[in-house]
C-alpha cells in the first residue's frame, strides 16, 4: 500500500532552490573527505618512504620526524648535517661506483649506530645527510668529537682494500639559537658545516650561521665553535 504525506503549505521557489542544492553540496562534501584522505595518505607514503641505498629515511621523512625531534626536546635537542669530503675522487677512482656506494652504506651505518634508535638520519641526496637527536649541552661536545671520529674512519669498498673518508660536520641546537624552528637550525647547521669544510672538525652554529644568506643551503658560513676531532 502507498502512503503519502501532506506537508501544509506551499514550497516556494527558494526552499526548491535550497532542496536541490543539497544533493551536489553532500556530493562535494563525500568528495571533499575522500581527497582529503588519498592526499594524507599520500604524505605518509612520502613520509615513510626510505633511501633504496642506505635504507635511511628521505627528505620528507627525515623532516616530518626531524621537526617531533626538536619540538619534544627543544633545548636538548641537536640538528646535523655532513657532507663527505671529496666523494667524487671515490666514484672516479678504481673501485667506481661500486666503492662509492660502498662509502655511502657505511656513513649511513655509523650516522645511524651514533644517532641511537630515537635519532632521526636521512639521507639528503647525493653524499649529504642529516641527523636530528636529543643530545643535551653538556654532552654535545664529547659526542660531536666522537661523530667525527666515527665518520673518519677508513672503510673497506672490496676485500682487503680500504678507502680513506672524510666527512665535514656543523650542528645546530635551539639554546644557542633561541628556536626550535627546524628550517633556521638546518641553515645555521648547513651555514656552520661549511664554515668547517675539509678541517675534520665539527663545528658548532652560533647565531651568525643563522643569518647566513644561501642558495640551496650551499654558501660557506663564518667561523664558528669549533668541536675537536680527528682530522681528515
């Protein structure tokens, strides 16, 4: 049996406007809330996603962690980066690529085994990567020595055969720079790194590295503090 209902009244033109509205508006919002997670999805792969090589993280990854790194810790927090040093003259030297990727693995091992399972390491592109960690004021010093060490130390492309490494270092923390800001401790980290570049030392940013002016990140900084450790 039908049933029908009587509504009292007549519909005027604007609530029929407002009736027929109302099926493309709900059709918007469902597409809307799809989008809306096909596109979060997306950034979490890109988040996720890991350096083939090394099995680091990427850029994206790195960062998205980097940032909870300094965020949480603030003050006890340090930002890295390293550049190893005359990379090129590895890939053009007998071993080839083979012995440069070989170089590449190993940094991202020690830079991994120093940066502890709370540690964020990525691999920037090319031979540059990033580590953000939660190392307090009164340890950073003994710890960056032992990174540069670490980082010093010849490693072996083939059997028997070794290549000498070295790796230029600068670090940022936010009570030097008063910010937990990652892109300004990055530049002042990149800034310092430079300043430092082929000396075998880890060089600390203070807040002239920050001002820096840069293109990409790559312009020297002004000195900085320098933190002790094994020469290239």
């Amino acid at each position: 049996m039908n049933t029908t209902v009587c509504l009292p009244g007549r519909i005027g033109p604007h609530a029929l406007l407002i009736t027929t509205a109302a099926v493309p508006l709900t059709g918007w919002a469902v597409h809307a809330v799809a989008l809306h997670r096909k596109l979060s999805g997306a950034r979490r792969e890109l988040a996720d996603r890991r350096d083939s090589l090394t099995g680091l993280l990427g850029r994206d990854g790195y960062t998205t962690r980097a940032r909870q790194i300094t965020d949480r810790y603030g003050n006890a927090a340090l930002v890295v980066f390293v550049d190893l040093d005359h990379f090129k003259q590895i890939n053009d030297g007998p071993g080839g690529h083979t012995a440069g990727d070989r170089v590449l693995a190993a940094t991202a091992a020690r830079l991994t085994a120093w940066a502890g399972s709370r540690g964020a390491v990525g691999r920037l592109g090319g031979d540059e990567f990033a580590v953000a960690v939660r190392i307090g004021p009164a340890r950073r010093e003994l710890r960056l020595a032992q990174l540069s060490a670490l980082l010093a130390q010849p490693v072996e492309v083939e059997d028997g055969v070794l290549v000498d490494v070295a790796a230029s270092i600068g670090a940022a923390s936010p009570d030097v720079l008063g910010t937990t800001d990652l892109s300004v401790l990055q530049r002042a980290a990149d800034a310092a790194m430079y300043a430092g570049k082929h000396t075998g030392r880890a060089v600390l940013a203070g807040p002239q590295h920050a001002t820096v002016p840069s293109i990409n990140g790559r312009r020297a900084g002004r000195p900085g503090t320098a933190v002790s450790g094994r020469a290239a």
